[in-house]
C-alpha cells in the first residue's frame, strides 16, 4: 500500500461467502491478509490489507460475473425480479429486490466510472443513451468482449475490464480505484 518494495508480509488468512457467476455458493472463500510495514508513504492509515481474487467485489459475497449476469437477464433478456428470483432460488443467495438494487446500482456507477475517468478504450457512443436499459445492455456488450492483455496470459470478460480499468489507472502502485465496488481505504470519502 505504500509503495515500497517487498514491504507488504502475509499475516494470515479469513474466510468469506462467495457466489461465483453460476449461482454456486462458497461458505468459506479463504483470502490472504497482509501487513503492509510502512517502508514508504503510506496512502492512510490502513496498515492490514487482503487480496481478492479479481473476480470478487469488496465488500459484497457476489461476484461480478454473477453481478453481470443478473444484470444481463434484466436488461438484456428483460426478465422481472420475480423470475430472476425463481432461476435463482438458492440457499445462501438471499436475493431480494434490495440485492438486485445493489446490483444494478454496481452496475450504473461502473458506466460513471469508465464515462469520468480517463479510460482511453474506445467506449460505446451507448454509454451516453438517456435511457437505462441502452446504457446497460453497451455496457454489459462492451464488458463481454473485453479481452486485457495486460497479464501474462489474456484474459476475457467483465473481470477482464474490471482489471484493466484498474491497471490503467495506475494499479496498487497509484492506489487506483476498482471499476466494481470500493476498498476499504475509499469508504467514507467523496
């Protein structure tokens, strides 16, 4: 977190629910925690800090596929909260209209994200429709065929602009912000 190198020590370990883009439920997800000891600047106060595997938002036990798809099934195959509800009547899953509020919220802001940054990927002009459902279904269109070849091995997919977006924006060097939810050191401010 602060920039120097080999300064961060892995400390432990702590479980977390996970859905993974199919709906399946995990329990207990384990997720390294680290110690960052503070060789360099540090960007506040934070000195612990996890790694999620990048297909997870903070904070929430939903994963962007799974995020994304539900989102796909709204928007793109127009389905109510009730029958998303039914495909998805699994224990663990709690979803509710609230929970897909989040979702789409998610969602939204991840269009304003990518709109106010300076993401210089050509972006659809449909990302500037007035109306939701175009913003959404680009967006959704725009993010399922995203290929980042900024790792060593391509990959492809929401995950894949979720990546890029945040490497593009300068990654844990510049302490960039996610295109899907919000660290820990972010909460709280404006």
């Amino acid at each position: 977190m602060c920039g120097a190198l080999d300064c961060a020590v892995f400390v432990r370990f702590y479980t977390r629910q996970a859905v993974d883009e199919f709906g399946t439920f995990f329990s207990a997800l384990p997720i390294a925690v680290f110690l960052c000891r503070g060789k360099g600047k540090r960007n506040g106060p934070h000195k612990y800090f996890s790694l999620l595997p990048h297909v997870l938002v903070p904070y929430s036990k939903y994963s962007i596929p799974f995020v994304m798809h539900i989102a796909r099934q709204r928007f793109v195959n127009k389905l109510t909260f009730e029958k998303i509800f039914e495909e998805f009547d699994v224990e663990g899953l709690n979803l509710c209209p609230a929970t897909l509020r989040k979702f789409f919220s998610l969602v939204y802001l991840a269009i304003e994200k990518l709109l106010v940054s300076k993401y210089s990927h050509d972006l659809p002009d449909e990302l500037l429709s007035e109306d939701v459902f175009s913003r959404v279904k680009a967006f959704l269109s725009f993010a399922d065929k995203f290929v980042c070849a900024k790792t060593n091995t391509p990959i492809r997919g929401p995950c894949a602009l979720a990546l890029d977006f945040y490497l593009s924006c300068g990654g844990f060097s510049s302490n960039a912000q996610f295109l899907f939810g919000t660290p820990s050191q972010f909460r709280g401010k404006k």
